[in-house]
C-alpha cells in the first residue's frame, strides 16, 4: 500500500505468504497468463531435454562417439557421461 508519507509491503509484513498457505490467494488476469505460459514453456523445455537424452543413448548403442553425440544433442559431455554409465 502507498500513502502520501509512508509504503506498506504486503509481502514484506509476511501477509502474502499467509494468504498464500490459506488457500485464498489466487493469481488473477496478466499474471495468471503469464504463468500459464512459463509453466508450458517449461514443459516444453523438459521434453526436449529428455528427447536429446533418448537420441545420446540410442546413438551410443549404434557407436557414435560422446564428441558426435554432443554436436547432434547439444547435451553438455558431462551429461552424456552420466547418461550412458
């Protein structure tokens, strides 16, 4: 809240978070939009890592080696490692 001479945080003073374990507190309009779209882009953003994991050890059983892996997956050669013990 915002007065002439002084500002309250609502999330300063700990009241957003206890409306939030209440239940009561709901995100609304804009915001909800965007977390909508940040959760999908999440989703989206696993599902391509675990395709590039399945292609790395599909493409190991057929002898590439971890560098080619690395280049067609865009996997991090730790990753590629970790996968493939």
């Amino acid at each position: 809240m915002v007065a002439e001479k002084a500002f309250l945080s609502l999330a300063d003073e700990g009241e957003i978070e206890r409306l939030q374990r209440s239940g009561k507190f709901e995100i609304v309009g804009a915001a909800q939009a965007e977390l909508k779209e940040w959760k999908i882009q999440i989703e989206r953003e696993r599902a391509e890592k675990k395709k590039a994991r399945d292609i790395a050890v599909k493409m190991k059983t057929k002898g590439y080696d971890e560098k080619e892996i690395k280049e067609m997956t865009g996997l991090y050669l730790s990753e590629i490692r970790k996968l493939l013990r």
